[in-house]
C-alpha cells in the first residue's frame, strides 16, 4: 500500500476542492486495503474540470494526466451525471472515494480480466 499513500500524496499537492472530486477505479479497493493501485484515476465536476484545463493539457477533451494521477471530466457511458456519483462518495479520511456500488456496477460493466478479479474482491469484502 506503499503506492497508494505516495499517490495520495501526489494527489494532495494538486490542492484540488475536496467536494470536487472523488476517487475512483483501484483507488476506492486501496484505502478499504483490498488491493494496492499503480495510479490515481479521478472524477471531477465541471466547474474544476474547467480550471484544470486552464493550466494542464487535456487528452479529446476528457483526460489530463498529471504524473500517476488521471483525471476525467466524466464517466460515460456508465453513469451520465458524475455530480450525483461524487456527492454521494464516501469520505475517508477528507478525501472522496467513489462507494463501492457504483464501482461495482462499472466493474461489472467493464469485465475486463482485471475487474473480474476486483469483482470478487469487492463481493468479498461486502461480505464482511
């Protein structure tokens, strides 16, 4: 979990609006300990998302890329609305984590071999 704390880190130099943005992918399995992360990928609403791209260059408009840590402007086509996704996060530790249902839902969406694999982690530790 070495990874994880130097991303969060990372992370924390951006001084980004903590109710702005929230964790999603691998990172939400990291800081419950269910796995450890090789990056960051971040949802963040409109408003910032705009700032941001004042200030780093974007990827078709829908990624930027700063050092491990990837921010999106949106999570399409799972979830339409990222606002509702980010406002409801859980909070640990100040920072927003997108719930574990809603990455499950994308996971299941993806299933990747990779997800497969977090898939059952997830269930697992749900069951706890």
């Amino acid at each position: 979990m070495d990874n994880f704390r130097k991303l969060l880190g990372e992370l924390k130099k951006l001084n980004l609006p903590s109710d702005q943005f929230a964790i999603f992918g691998s990172g939400p399995l990291a800081v419950r300990n269910i796995r450890d992360v090789d990056d960051l990928d971040v949802i963040v609403k409109p408003d910032l998302w705009k700032e941001l791209c004042k200030k780093h260059e974007n990827e078709n408009n829908k990624v930027i890329h700063i050092g491990r840590i990837d921010l999106f402007r949106q999570w399409i086509p799972w979830f339409d609305d990222i606002i509702p996704v980010i406002d409801s996060a859980d909070i640990i530790d100040g920072i927003r984590y997108v719930n574990l249902e809603y990455l499950l839902k994308w996971k299941k969406a993806m299933n990747r071999e990779k997800d497969q694999k977090d898939i059952k982690l997830i269930n697992e530790f749900l069951k706890k």
